[in-house]
C-alpha cells in the first residue's frame, strides 16, 4: 500500500487534486473530518480545548463552535499554537489508526489530505508528500470569487500559513494548478500512472 500526503495552502487545488485521484481508486482521508471526530463532545480532546479557551465557545448542543475557536487562534499565534498542542497528536492517532485499518483491508493508494500535513509533523504517516501550488495573485482571486474574502482578508488569510516554498522543501510531487481543470487532472492521471507502475514493481520484487 501507498500513502500519499497530499497538502498545500488554502484554495491551492488539494480538493481537485484528492477527488481525481478518488475517481481512479484511491481512498482518501480527509483530517478536516479526523479533526471533526476529535472534537466530538466530551471526549478528552473536548474537555481540554474547553478547559483552554472557555465554554463560549460552545453551541448550544455543547459541540465546538469552531468558526467561534477560529476567530481567537487566527491573530493569536500563541493560542493557535496551544490549540495544536492539544489537538494535533490525538488526531495523528487517529489517522494512524484509520491507516492501519485500510492496509488490514487491502487499499492500494491511500490519500491524507492535510493543510497542515508538514506544520503538525504528520509527514511520518506517508510515503511521499504531493504538495499542490498556485501563484498568490490566482489563489487571492479564488478567496474573493468563492469564499467572499476582500483582498486584505485572502492575503492576512494565505500569509498566516506556511509558504509553498517551504511546503516545497518537503514535497516529492509538486503539482501546479494555476490552470484549466482538464489540465491539472491530466497531471494526475499521470502521477496516478506512476504509482500503478511503484506497485507493480514491488508486487514483482514480493
């Protein structure tokens, strides 16, 4: 089985990038959804984001509010940071977890779909990391056409993340999206073929 990390910053053509690569089999984990089930109330991680950042930020159905948690950890590096101490090792249990399930089951090509797959040092749980890039400019104007961002939001929005070149640092596939949809799923379809190719290359060497 393959694990491919798949990351990149906001509105950079991960979603594109993991839904082509679904079409063609792979099985895809989403850690926004791992983070959903993480934050489930009354489970351990609940109770300690609570104890950290108080019961405002609670629904009335006692969930996390998490565009509440966001607005006090976006400007606050010192929060975000607490944030991720509680939150960032439970959830690589838990896609630990679910990884070990799917090879148990005979999944081929997994794909972990993090934005923060490199800040939260997940990058132990895969076997290559696919970074997807688009230039500032083309991504700030996907923040105002489809999120409704101004231009100061969208750019306070992608320079409170790591940068691509950093990302860069740590990819084996960097996948450029700044194109037409055809396009980017003609270079996945491409790296789809290499990773048939990787696995029949170990099957033959079993």
């Amino acid at each position: 089985m393959i694990v491919i990390g798949l990351t990149g910053g906001i509105l950079s053509g991960k979603t594109t990038v993991s839904q082509t690569l679904a079409q063609r089999g792979a099985v895809i984990i989403d850690a926004d959804k791992i983070g959903h089930e993480a934050y489930k109330p009354d489970t351990k991680t609940w109770q300690q984001v609570v104890a950290a950042f108080g019961r405002d930020i609670l629904e009335e159905n006692g969930e996390i509010d998490r565009k509440k948690l966001g607005e006090i950890v976006f400007n606050d590096p010192q929060a975000l940071s607490r944030l991720n101490q509680i939150v960032h090792p439970v959830m690589h249990s838990m896609m630990k977890q679910e990884i070990e399930r799917l090879r148990r089951e005979g999944a081929q090509v997994v794909v972990l779909e993090a934005a923060v797959l490199i800040e939260a040092n997940w990058t132990d749980l895969v076997n290559e990391v696919w970074v997807t890039v688009a230039p500032e400019e083309t991504v700030v104007k996907r923040l105002k056409n489809r999120g409704g961002l101004s231009e100061e939001e969208a750019r306070a929005r992608i320079r409170s993340q790591i940068s691509s070149e950093e990302r860069a640092k740590h990819a084996d596939v960097i996948i450029d999206t700044d194109c037409e949809l055809a396009e980017v799923e003609a270079k996945v379809e491409e790296l789809w073929q290499g990773l048939q190719w990787k696995q029949g290359v170990a099957r033959d060497e079993c």
